[in-house]
C-alpha cells in the first residue's frame, strides 16, 4: 500500500504543478499516470510543439516545460506510479480513499485530486482481427521498459515523434536492424528525428517502409512474424520478436467516469466557485478534465484551479491546524528533508 497526503491522478502539467503548490503547505504528492512518463500529452504527443501562454515565456516548448515542472516540484519530492491507470476507487470508514490501478497497485490517501487533463490516454490500436491474443506477446503499444527490447528483432509502425524516437533508439543500441513502417511517405515527426531515420537507413540500421502496413499477425503462443502490405509489392512476411504500433493515444475519461462523480459531456463538474471539489468530498478536479460555467481549457486555468484546491485540501487532511499562506518571494522554497 502506498500511502500519501494527497493522491494526484494525472502526472501532466498541472498534476506537477499541484505538487509544488502541496509541498508549499508541506503536504506530500504521490502520482499516478497511464502513460510510462510524467507530462502527459506534451511528452507523449508533442514534446516539441511550442506553447505560448505560459505566463513569463513568450515560447517554451512543451517537453521543456515538462522539465521545468519537474524541477519546480524536485524540492517535494513526488514519487510516481506510471504506467499504469487508476481503475477503482474506495472511500474508507476513515474517510480516506483507497485507489487500486490496472496492475493491482494501491494507494491511500485523505485527498485525491484528479488532474487527467482530457482522461487517461488509450492506444490508438490497428485493425487486425488476432491483435487481441497477442497483446504483452510481442505486441506493445508503449516502450515502459527499453531495456526488455534489447536483443530483439523489432519492428515499429507509426510516423510521429514517439515512433520515429524508438527506431531510433533501438537503432542505435540493438544488434538487429529494426524495421519502421509507415502508411505515407511524409512523416509528422520533427525534421530532426527523420534525418536521423534516414541517416541510419543508410548505415543499414533502419529498413524503412513507407506507403506500408501491417495487415497480418503470426506465431504460437508468442509474436513470431508480420505481414506487410505495401503499396506496388507483393504482401511479405516478416519474422519479428515485437512489433510496436505507435499510432498514438486517443483521450477517454476511462475508469473515472465510474466513480459515483457528477459527469457532464465527458468531464466532471466541480465546484468552481471555492476550490474544485466534486460532488465526492475529499475528491477534486482540476485542469482539463472538469468543468464549470465559464470554463477554458487552458493550462494557466489549470495552475489557478490547482492552487485552490490544495488549500481546501490542506484543511481536509489538518482540520486542527490553521495555514497562513506567505509569499514565496519571503519564505522561499523549503523542501522535504530526504
């Protein structure tokens, strides 16, 4: 069981920056997040997609304002469940909650604040009638742990960043060459990575194909080959210990809108005129997915509403105790002691 003060269910932008707004009122953050990164969809869809309303940068790109939450948060020392997506969650006699994920991981904590931005983040999955019986066979729709891919014969379809990223890493450490697949011959990834792709093509590193598919799975119990169709050939078969369908994520309230919440077109109503708490005392909303009159899906919105909410939360988890709030530019930053 892994206990905090308050449980964070989202790890993007505003779940890191909740963290930060906690430790100022000594309060400890555990988050969980279905993806294997903090960030949510600035790391995981465009990391290098400039922002422009973050007050104080006039451009910061997404995955550097990551890094910057990150390390804003450091001094609190957060710790993470990812990779996994909080699926149920129990109200105890105490008051407090017990949030069980998809791999059986629980936590506990008197405050759970939600900071899903627009839900948790679902595979984009192909078409393919056996995709299903060999799913954690060989077929992943994510990269949780590089290492395990080492030594295998990988094959990766997609034409964005995250797939463009992975060939290249496993590129450059595997002993194989590992095959890219992409149904066009333009790619949305950054100038950058393709040129790399490219470059390792010609080191024999990459076997591109382009205006290509996977249309066909084979093996046993375990993933064993792939069938290909592209366009002017003949479809081929092609041995391969894992294939990689990196076609992105698609957003779904998933699981939480299964939790007793007031739910409104797909995200969940909230008291906006003190502090973002749902219909479920000791649950809050804040960021992308609540909303309320008046609401903007922004993400200084979400900075705003955090805020907020850790101070309601605060008297939740200290009902005898009264916080001052001071300004940081008088008491600095304190953090956690290791």
């Amino acid at each position: 069981m892994i206990k905090t003060d308050i449980l964070i269910i989202g790890a993007g932008p505003v779940g890191l920056f909740t963290v930060f707004e906690a430790g100022l009122m000594k309060l400890k953050c555990h988050l969980i997040d279905a993806i294997p990164q903090v960030g949510g969809q600035l790391s995981e869809i465009y990391p290098k997609k400039p922002i422009y309303d973050i007050p104080g940068f006039p451009s910061i790109l997404a995955g550097e304002l990551v890094h910057n939450l990150m390390e804003q948060a450091a001094p609190f020392k957060p710790t993470f469940t990812l990779g996994e997506r909080a699926e149920t969650i129990k109200k105890q006699e105490d008051g407090s909650f017990i949030v069980t994920t998809s791999e059986g991981t629980k936590h506990q904590a008197p405050v759970v604040i939600i900071a899903g931005g627009l839900g948790s983040f679902e595979p984009r999955k192909p078409l393919i009638d056996s995709l299903a019986s060999f799913e954690k066979r060989g077929v992943e729709y994510m990269v949780r742990e590089p290492e395990t891919f080492l030594g295998k014969k990988i094959f990766i379809s997609g034409g964005g960043d995250s797939a463009l990223d992975w060939a290249i890493y496993f590129a450059e450490h595997n002993n194989s060459k590992v095959g890219l697949i992409h149904r066009s011959e333009s790619f949305r990834a950054h100038k950058d990575s393709l040129e790399k792709v490219k470059q390792l093509e010609k080191e024999n590193k990459i076997e591109l194909f382009t205006l290509a598919e996977v249309v066909g799975l084979r093996g046993q119990n375990d993933l064993e080959s792939i069938e290909i169709k592209q366009k002017g050939k003949e479809n081929s078969w092609f041995d391969t210990d894992c294939w990689l369908p990196l076609f992105g994520l698609s957003p779904k309230l998933g699981p939480i809108a299964d939790w007793g919440l007031d739910i409104e077109k797909n995200a969940i109503k909230v008291d906006h005129t003190l502090d973002y708490q749902t219909t479920v005392p000791g649950i809050f909303a804040v960021g992308d997915v609540n909303t309320y009159p008046g609401k903007l899906k922004l993400i200084l919105c979400g900075f705003h509403e955090a805020t907020l909410a850790v101070q309601t939360a605060y008297k939740i988890i200290h009902p005898e105790k009264r916080f001052t709030l001071k300004y940081t530019t008088v008491q600095g930053i304190q953090g956690f002691d290791e």
